[in-house]
C-alpha cells in the first residue's frame, strides 16, 4: 500500500510515517518499479501500536524500547511490564507535581479579591518574593 493509505488506516499523519521511517521506527519498506514505496499491514500495526503508545504518554526513545521488547520472540513480559510500572511512576510523579501547583494557584487565586491596587495584589506579591 502507498504511504497516503498507511496514514489513513494508521490513522497518523504522512509526515509522522516518513519520520518514524527516519527514526528507524518502522522498517524502510520495498520500492515498487515506479518508486513509490509499499508498506505491509504489518506496518499498520506497528504505527497503530506506536500511537497508542504515545497517548499513553511513552516517549519515542520509550516505544523504541518496547518495540525491542516486542520484537524477541519467546520473550517474557517481564521487562515489557517493568517498562509499563516505570511509566505509571512517572505519571504518578507528574500527577503529584501536577497537583501541588494547582493548590498553589488555587491559593493564590483565593488571595487576590481581583480589584484594587496592583501593588497590593497577594499574587504580585507572591511571585516576586524572594525564595532561598
């Protein structure tokens, strides 16, 4: 199949096939006699794992890894799920760091009646003080 329906059935835009095939993220695939390439269902099937991937907030160095995973045959899903628990740490770090600046904007939000002088505006205040 031409890359114009790779994208589609991939659902991921023609740029984004011709970067992952830079990237070396799907394999270069065979050229027909006029030149245009011809991509495999398997193809498909990787840039649709790629996406997927990507929303569940992987990093393209993260699906290249578990691309490797994938790739061994009779591997276990060890590894595949310690990528997977490391990923969910880290969304859980994000979530809590997330959440503090939130709480820090709620309260400077609570602070400010939003009239009245600048000078006297507690969220001023609050970013231009000095931190040690």
């Amino acid at each position: 199949m031409k890359i114009g329906e790779l994208a589609k059935r991939a659902q991921v835009p023609i740029d984004t096939v011709r970067y992952y095939e830079r990237e070396g993220l799907i394999p270069p695939p065979p050229r027909r006699a006029s030149g245009y390439r011809d991509y495999l269902d398997a193809d498909v099937d990787r840039l649709r794992f790629m996406r997927r991937a990507k929303g569940l907030g992987f990093t393209l160095p993260e699906i290249r890894e578990l691309l490797n995973l994938t790739a061994l045959t009779g591997g276990d899903m060890a590894a595949l799920n310690a990528q997977t628990q490391a990923k969910l740490r880290d969304v859980e770090e994000k979530i809590e760091s997330l959440t503090r600046i939130r709480d820090a904007l709620q309260g400077l939000v609570t602070a400010c009646p939003g009239h009245g002088a600048l000078e006297r505006c507690p969220i001023l205040a609050a970013l231009s003080e000095p931190r040690t």
